[in-house]
C-alpha cells in the first residue's frame, strides 16, 4: 500500500489534503516521533503536501538528524515554515528548516547560530590548542550542510557560515543569501505563494498544488504533550525535589504509602527529563548531598551548622544541573530560591514533626503496657500475685510488698507476666 501511494505522488496524481504540523519548543526525540507520526498520518490519509510550523531554540543534533532523514525518505513535499512572527529556527532548527523541499519565514523571525556544542569530557586537545570532540561536531555538520545545500540548492557558504560562525539571519536576509525560498505572513500566505510550484523528490519534479485543498492540523497527542513537558527544566527540576520529598516523607512515616508512591512517580518522570536535557551529574550529586545534609540535621541536631551547608550544597547543585547554553533553557533563579527555603522548612518543621510522632508513646502491644496503673487483686506472696489493668486479669510479679487493693504501674512486661510497682497512692 505504501509502494503504491509513493508511485502514485511521484506521478503527479493529486490528492485533497494538506496536512500541517506544529512543533514549539526544543528539538529532542519526542520531537523526531511527532514528526515521524504526523508525517506518516499524512502519507497514509492521501496528503498532497507537509507543512511543518516551526519555532524552535534548537536542540540534540541526533533528533534533528533523524528529522531530517524523516523529510528525506518521504514522498510528500516538505515544507518548514518558521512561524509565528517573532519565532525562530536556531541552530538544530536551522538545518531542519533548510532540509526541507521548501523553506518559508513569517516576518520578524530569524534563522542560525547553528554552531554544535559538545557535551561531556572536553579535556582532550589537538596541537593547536583546539577541543577534539568539539572540532569533530563541528567538521561532521559541516559536512552535513554542505550535503543539504547541494541537495536543496541554498548558499553552501552561508550555510557554512551558520555553523563555523554561529551567522543568524533575519528572514528578509535569509531570502536575499538564498537560504530559504520565500517570507509569508501566515500559512494561507504560504499556500498560496507555493501553490504551482516544483520541487524535485527522489529524482523526479513534483508540482505543488494547495487551491481548494483541506487543510488539516495534526496536533500533538497526550503522549507527546507529556514528555514535552517533561523536557522543561523546571519542570523536571521541581519533579525530582517532589520525587525526593515523598520517598523522604514514606521513609519517616512508614505505611503511609500515597507519598512514597506519588514521590517514586514523581522522581522517575524527573531523571527522565533531566536525561533528555543532559543534566550535569556533579549538580544531581549536590542536590542529593544537601539533602542528605538536611536529614543529617534532623536526627544529629548540631544548631543548623548541616543544615545551613544543605542549603549551599542544593542551591550549587540547582543552579549546575543545566548545562551552560543548553537549548531547553536554564532553571529559573527564583525557582531554585524558592526551592532551598522550602526544602529548609520541609526537612526542619515537617521532618522534626515526624521525628516527634516516631517518639511518642505506643499505646498498643507490650510497649502500650509500659506506665499503665491497675489494682492488686491478691496479695503479693513471695514476689507473685494477681493484677487487673484495663479489665484484664494478669500475673504480675514485684520485689515490693503490695497487698490486695493497692494501686499499681506496670514497669515491664516479660513474656505474660508484668512487672509492676506500687502507685502513687500506696506509697
């Protein structure tokens, strides 16, 4: 079925539907299986052309590469449009957008600063002086935008310069270096700009035609909506403290199970984000140890002195977790603040208040027996002799001398016998 709807695009036969997709945020894998599966919904449903609404920082070089391969294999035009007004297509969404069959910009957005970043050891340097992992993310795009541009027939140099010099053109300078193929206001606009245009797919010219074609939006599902939201440093930065405060409060409360549950959830979903985003394990690391700090507080008080170094080390931790430059973002200062000071009271009111309900007096099994007042029934001979406590009847044993009807306290509980003492009132 799909060997036949790719021969019949390639023929120029014409379908009624132009299918659009959305993406705004950061390029990552969630990005890549949107467009995998919007771009198959649309071959599979008769689309006659892709249209992909793009507004992007940027984001890992593997997912774009797989976008791009996506666009590659399909047999629908492609085209990436970067929208709205004011958006833009950076560095990994740069290559994206010129990969395309056409490239578009809405006025006011921007294009570039393409420049790969390596993350991880970079201590590794050439004779010249220059980061080898870095150099070899830079010649391997570098390649790969030369590839593009001759396939796609942009400006190699341009491109080039994208990527060596981190370049950023606005949409009018993008159209003018022969980066893109044209500027619309929105995506009527751009259907009708590139309505009777060719475009070359898998050796053969394709005529495009959207007049009197349905349109239809592609959204992203619950899936995609989640995970996406997951990539959100903050978001994924609040998760895992959450994640921490529950398997904390479970540990101090045990049987409570909602908050060990909701917290394991929460950190897992936490470590996931943070793993897409690349997250700086010495900064994951601090977190842990200030809040290991915290609980060091709680059950060896020593007047703050842990808790305030639990502070410093979680606040080190927060503002590290992110790496310097990173396209999703960095977490919120004020986030990170807000976060200390309510981890300081989570662990030194409400942990302290745990701490005490731990301590406080059982009043069940033997330990609820311990301090209980009841009646001599019999006198004590040689140390022995019969006790009610709370209406029950228990042998009782005493190195006192107690006579029938004296108070008593128990003071120990061996196997079914109590060890008890005079109360009060006989002394």
């Amino acid at each position: 079925m799909r060997a036949l709807l790719t021969l019949l695009l390639l023929l120029g036969l014409s379908f009624s539907k132009v299918f659009v997709g959305t993406w705004d945020g950061p390029i990552t894998p969630v990005t890549a299986d949107y467009v995998n599966r919007v771009l198959s919904e649309a071959e599979s449903k008769g689309g006659t052309l892709f249209v992909l609404e793009l507004n992007t920082p940027g984001g890992l070089v593997e997912s774009m590469r797989k976008i791009v391969q996506r666009f590659q294999r399909s047999p629908l035009p492609v085209v990436v449009f970067v929208y709205p007004p004011g958006g833009r297509a950076a560095s990994a969404g740069a290559i994206i957008t010129v990969s395309a069959d056409i490239a578009a910009m809405a006025p006011e957005t921007n294009i570039g600063a393409a420049h790969p970043v390596t993350i991880g050891d970079r201590s590794q340097k050439d004779k010249e002086g220059k980061d080898i992992l870095q150099e070899k993310a830079l010649q391997d795009m570098l390649a790969f935008v030369r590839s593009i541009a001759k396939e796609k027939g942009r400006n190699t140099e341009v491109l080039e310069k994208m990527v060596k010099e981190s370049l950023a053109l606005s949409a009018d300078e993008a159209l003018k270096e022969k980066v893109i193929d044209l500027i619309a206001r929105d995506l009527q606009d751009l259907l009708e700009k590139i309505h009777g245009r060719e475009v070359k797919k898998h050796g053969l010219k394709k005529k495009i035609e959207t007049k009197g074609k349905e349109v239809v939006r592609l959204k992203e599902n619950l899936k995609e909506e989640l995970l996406k939201m997951l990539t959100n440093p903050t978001v994924a930065y609040l998760l895992l403290m959450l994640g921490f405060y529950g398997i904390f409060f479970e540990l101090y409360n045990p049987g409570a199970i909602v908050p060990g549950v909701v917290g394991a959830i929460c950190l897992l979903l936490g470590l996931y984000g943070l793993s897409v985003i690349s997250m700086n394990w010495l900064g994951l690391l601090l977190i842990v140890l200030g809040l290991l700090l915290f609980v060091l507080e709680l059950v060896t008080p020593t007047f703050g002195a842990l808790a305030v170094g639990g502070i410093i080390s979680l606040m080190l931790g927060s503002f590290i977790l992110i790496e310097p430059g990173s396209p999703y973002g960095e977490i919120s200062k004020s986030v990170v603040v807000g976060m200390a000071v309510a981890t300081a009271l989570f662990f030194l009111v409400a942990g302290r208040f745990g701490l005490k309900a731990q301590r406080v007096k059982k009043l069940t099994g033997k330990e609820g027996m311990i301090g209980e007042e009841g009646e001599a029934i019999t006198d004590f001979v040689n140390g022995k002799g019969k006790v009610l406590v709370h209406g029950e009847i228990w042998d009782a044993l005493s190195d006192q001398d107690i006579k029938k009807g004296d108070p008593i306290r128990v003071v120990q509980v061996r196997g079914l016998k109590l060890v008890v003492e005079k109360g009060n009132e006989a002394l």
